[in-house]
C-alpha cells in the first residue's frame, strides 16, 4: 500500500498541540536562578584578588548557593515567581536552605559587581562623597569604620554600607549570607550599595588568615561607578 506523506507524517491535531505547548508554559515561566558569568576575566583583580581565587569563588562557591537554591524551588514554588531582590525581603517566611542560598547567590551577584578591573574603578560620585564626608567625615574614616566591620565579623558574613530607610548612609554587618534587605529582627535594614564577602573562601589562597589586609587592599578594585549608581537609585 502507498502510504501519503500525510500518513506517514500526521502532524499533531491543532487542539492538542495548543494544549501540550499550555502545559509546557508554567515550567518556561517557572524563573530558574543562573549564574551570570562574571562581568570582567578572573585576572582582572590582581594583585589584589587572585585569578585561582575568582574562578573557584564564582565558578563553585557562587554555583553551589545557585544549585542550592533551584532545588528548593520544587518545594517552595513561589520561589519560581520572586525576583531575586524581592525574595530578600520577604526572607522569612522561607526556611534556612533558601535564607542561606537565596542570600548567597543575591550577595555574590551583588559582590561581583561592585568590583571592576584598572580603568573603570571611577570614583565616589559628587553627592555620594559629601554624604560619606557627612556621615563619617572622611572617605578615609568610612574606610576605617567598614573594614572594623569586616574584620570584627565573628567567622563568616558579609559587611555593608547602607542607605537606610531615612536616606542616611551607615554601616553593618551580617552573618552567613544574611544581608540588609532580609526582613530579619537581627538585620539593620537598608539598601546595600557596598558590601565586602570576608567568608575564608573569598581570601583564605592569597591572604590565609590576614582577613584585615584583605580588607585593605579590597578597597584598591572598588566599582565606585556602580556604588555611586546605586546610592543614586537608593537615594530617589
Ligand atoms: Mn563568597
């Protein structure tokens, strides 16, 4: 018998290729976290933070809180419809693998960010440089008091400069991957636009235990074009 290409080919009945692309679309829409590729090569930091540093903060750590926090979607699915930065805020209702993951991929994505290679570091804004002159002083006195933050941070966490919800520049610091946007009693609460990972594995091959000179010479790879973009923003 001769077969038509109709029949040895017969495409999917309309209805039911409408009904199977319907079903497929709450996965598409389902947001699954990625992580980004760096926003600059793994050398671009060096002296002060090295490539091997770089690829196995962001290729493994950064990865891991990413992996982790997916595989909390299947349980928490509202997960799948939560920005990233909106997730912080409402931190609470979810458990410790979300609040320690979700906080690890936002702070990283953050983190990654605020450095930026030779050339395109810029510095404090006009209005950002009188407001820290203001709060602090000095930039060199802010400098002093966040890297006190940084080394005084009891085993792992992050330190912050924030702009809190009156507008006014202060500085923090936080546990694990808590950050300041998490609706936690123990958090200070504010709009992160500087923050310092001092987690071991952000420093521990190129400086072991010398967390404070890390401190120091972090200072050299600040994105102060992008500090200065987000205390604009946190500013409005
Ligand atoms: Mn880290």
């Amino acid at each position: 018998m001769h077969l038509s290409a109709a029949t040895q080919f017969n495409p999917l009945p309309r209805n039911l290729l409408i009904g199977l692309i319907a079903a497929c679309l709450p996965g598409l829409a389902a947001a699954q976290f990625t992580l980004a590729p760096l926003p600059y090569s793994a050398d671009a930091l060096e002296p002060h933070i090295d490539k091997l540093t770089m690829e196995i903060h962001h290729g493994r750590h950064h990865n891991a809180y990413v992996n982790n926090l997916n595989a909390q979607i299947k349980n928490n699915p509202e997960l799948a419809n939560l920005s990233l930065e909106a997730m912080q805020g409402q931190i609470s209702r979810f458990n410790t693998a979300v609040r320690n993951n979700g906080g690890g991929h936002f702070n990283h994505d953050l983190f990654w960010q605020l450095m930026a290679p030779a050339g395109q570091r810029g510095a404090p804004g006009t209005a950002l440089a009188a407001d820290i002159d203001q709060a602090f002083g000095s930039l060199g006195e802010m400098k002093k008091r966040f890297d006190q933050a940084a080394i005084g941070r009891f085993g792992s966490g992050w330190a912050w400069l924030i702009v809190t919800p009156d507008k006014k520049l202060a500085i923090t610091s936080t546990p694990n991957q808590d950050n300041p946007l998490m609706d936690l009693p123990e958090v200070q609460r504010g709009t992160p636009i500087l923050g310092l990972d001092v987690w071991e594995h952000a420093y521990y091959l190129k400086y072991q235990n010398k967390r404070g000179e890390y401190a120091t010479n972090w200072w050299n790879v600040v994105n102060w074009n992008e500090v200065t973009r987000r205390y604009t923003d946190a500013m409005k």
